[in-house]
C-alpha cells in the first residue's frame, strides 16, 4: 500500500511539474528560477528522507556529476570559498534536475508513452497560444501584444509577445517549441491518412511556426529552427517527403520576403553580409584594410578572443564562473588583433565552450567534453541501432530526435551562444539535454527487454 501511495505521489509530482516547465519559461527568468529551485528541494527530499538512492550509475551521470564537482572546485581556486553558492552552488540545481527526471522515469516507465502524450499536448497548446500572441503584436500598430506587453524602444521592431520587454520569442520557440512542432507533425501523420489533408496541415504549422520566428527579428534562433528542421528530415525513417516539401515552400516564402520585405531584408541581407565565408576564413594580415575584416574583428570574434587570453592567462582553474564580465575591461586583453578590441567587453563570451575554459579552467573544459562527446555517442548508437527498426516510426522516435536536434545544435561549437552559467539560457541546456537522456533510457530499456 506504501509502495502505491509513493507511485501516485511520484505521477502527481510528474504531473504538476510538468504542466509547470513551460509555464515557467513563458514567465520569466524568476518564475524558471523558482521551478528549479524546487525540482532541487524535490530531489533531496527523495534521496535523504526518502532514501531513494542510485545504485545504478551510468557512465553519463558519472561524467556529469565529475564537471558539476569541477565546476565547485574551480569556483574555490579562482575566487575563493565565500563566492561558492552565487555562483556555483546555485548551478547545481541543474544537476539536481538532471537526477529528478531519471528518478521520476523510474517510476513512470511503464506508461511512458501516456506521459508523454500528456505533456506534448500540453506544451503545444502553450506553444500555439505564443504564436497567436506573436502574430497579434506584430499586426498590433501600437506594437502591444495581448497582455499590453511592447518592446523597449531599442527593441522597436522586433517582437517580444508574452515576454514582455525581452525579445526572446524566437529563442524560446526553438528551444522549447521545437519538439512540439515535430510532434504534432508526427501525430498528424499517425492520425490523418488522407494525402492532401496531411500534407495540408503540415505545411500549416510549418509555415506559421517558422514565419513567426523568422519576423521575430532573432536571426540565429530563425537560422538555428532552419538546421534543427534540416536534420529531423535527415534522420526520419518515414514521411519525411511530405515534410521536405513543406520546408522547401517556406524557404521560397523565405527568399522572397528578403526581397521585398523591408524589415526582414533589412536584418537578414546584413547578416548574410556579415557572415559570407570569405569574411569568416579571410586569412589576410591584421594590418590589411579595414575592407578586409575577418570574422575576428567582429564584436563576437573580440569576445572570443578575450576569453581566449583569460584561459591562457589562467589555465588551470580559469578566472572564475561569471567573472568575464568583470575582467573584460582590463587593459591587458587592449592588444588582442581584432578593430572591435574597445567593444570587447560583454556579461559573457556568447560562446559556451569558451566560457567554460575561460572561466573555470582546462580541467572542466575537458570533462565538460568528454560528458558530451559520451552523451552523443550514445545517442547516436540508438540512432544507428539496427534493433529498433520497428519504433524508427513512431511518434516517441520522432520526439527523440527533435530533442537531440536542438541539443546539437545549442551544443554546436562554432556559433554564438548565450551565457553558459546563466539562468535562462542554461535552462534551455539542461531542460533539452535531461529529455534526451530520457528518450535515451527509454530507448535502452526497450532493447533490454527485447533481448532478455
């Protein structure tokens, strides 16, 4: 009877933080704040009071809790003891949150499934009600979306919705909204078997999702959905025809508002501008003409370039999480070789691995490293697994590469990125990355119970 009651305490809690998570994000950063927060105070409780421990580690939960340790101990070398809870401690939360959803799948296993198709019903309602508040501000002409929210004037012309002052709608769309979209594609095609209906309402959703983003104004997160789309139907075992050529008519739609929309050609003819390949891989001297930047002499390129002389200048423990921001402005990093060296200075390197070696050293640069490059391989065994041939065209496959999309790409190397110690922004980390190891176990159970 115990064992029973504890079953339905854990499948409320799954529940309720379930409806909770993206909820959280629509918010704020306080609201995401809070719903960690208690996801840590949730996990303790399991393990010390009710003495849930785990006794079955895997290699991936052993190289995270290595860089979550490395990170506390690079945080007492770099800038003493006291700074330990503002600015490490408090990042366990994301580990504690990795742990919690191990342990709730646990108890979940056997109705995955019916889980599953809970929260994606949910989130996609949450993700359909962002994207009517998206459309009515950008058709508002006071620029205010339902709530009255409207952009700061700097931020005039691009969209923010129920993000109030932040104009993070795009960001938020593919991080979170991602797995949604592929979802409802992947439940259309289960459900509709009429042709035309199908391709119908794919094309739908695909238009209106990616249009949003795309008039958003946030070029990377548009540029990010696109690459996140590229390899889903890459990776689909089936009826990713239909997908393809919906993609393919967005992608005309998309050419032809360069062309004669003036906002979105205005943002996305500059960007393309700015990172043509022959500017990236410009290998003139520094002393050229100013025609002749590369990518270094960017902003972004002073960014990393900094971060890159902060590691060398201490490479051991790095100089401390969050300390970018406090060292940037020190007239040693005046003579990196970028035109944008008096501009250098920023919260953060908006590039994760740098932020990472820069701030807490080599040692959990390279766990970081091992733990992803690990986790990918994983991954990509079941990808490759020739033994679950049969689930390769179920909604759960579908669902798990949409995850594993967005993680890669957040995790892609060469690209900027927001703040990697930062609450929202490693959210958005954490959240994509503990679904995955989900997917991963469920996966990995289905095959133990196939060959048992």
């Amino acid at each position: 009877m115990e064992k029973k009651d504890q079953q339905l305490g854990i499948n409320k809690i799954f529940i309720i933080f379930s409806i909770l998570l993206p909820i959280s994000f629509c918010i704020g950063q306080a609201a995401v704040s809070i719903y960690f927060f208690f996801c840590s105070i949730i996990f303790l409780y399991f393990i010390f009071i009710k003495y849930e421990f785990f006794f079955n580690y895997d290699l991936i939960q052993i190289f995270l809790i290595i860089f979550f340790l490395l990170i506390l101990a690079a945080t007492i070398f770099s800038i003493g003891f006291e700074n330990i809870f503002n600015k490490s401690l408090l990042y366990l939360r994301f580990l504690f949150f990795f742990f919690l959803a191990k342990l709730t799948f646990q108890y979940i296993s056997k109705k995955f499934n019916n889980y599953q198709f809970f929260y994606f019903v949910f989130l996609s309602i949450i993700i359909f009600l962002v994207l009517i508040d998206g459309y009515y501000q950008y058709f508002n002409v006071a620029k205010e979306n339902i709530f009255g929210f409207k952009p700061l004037p700097e931020h005039s012309q691009r969209l923010t919705g129920i993000f109030g002052k932040e104009p993070i709608i795009g960001s938020f769309l593919f991080h979170i909204g991602f797995p949604a979209i592929i979802f409802l594609i992947s439940y259309i095609n289960h459900k509709f078997s009429n042709l035309f209906y199908n391709f119908f309402l794919i094309s739908v959703i695909i238009f209106f999702y990616l249009t949003l983003i795309l008039i958003s104004g946030e070029r990377t997160s548009f540029l990010m959905t696109l690459l996140g789309f590229s390899i889903v139907i890459i990776l689909f075992k089936k009826n990713k025809i239909k997908i393809f050529l919906s993609f393919i008519f967005f992608i005309l739609f998309f050419y032809l508002m360069i062309l004669y929309h003036p906002y979105v050609k205005q943002r996305y003819s500059v960007f393309i501008s700015e990172t043509t390949l022959n500017r990236l891989f410009n290998t003139k001297s520094f002393q050229d003409n100013l025609n002749d930047k590369t990518f270094f002499d960017s902003q972004w390129g002073a960014h990393y370039l900094t971060a890159f002389e902060m590691f060398k200048s201490e490479p051991f423990f790095g100089i401390g999480v969050g300390q970018f921001r406090n060292n940037c402005s020190d007239k040693k990093y005046d003579n990196i070789k970028s035109y944008s060296k008096d501009i250098r200075c920023s919260s953060h390197p908006h590039n994760i691995y740098l932020e990472i070696f820069a701030e807490t050293g080599v040692f959990t640069g390279i766990s970081f490293l091992i733990f992803i490059a690990f986790f990918f391989y994983k991954i990509v065994k079941i990808i490759f697994s020739k033994n679950l041939k049969k689930i390769k065209n179920t909604i759960q496959y579908n669902v798990f590469l949409s995850f594993f999309a967005v993680s890669f790409i957040i995790l892609f190397p060469f690209k900027a990125t927001g703040s990697f110690f930062s609450n929202f922004y490693g959210s958005f980390i954490w959240y994509n990355l503990t679904i995955v190891y989900i997917y991963l176990l469920y996966f990995q159970n289905l095959l133990k119970r196939k060959y048992r």
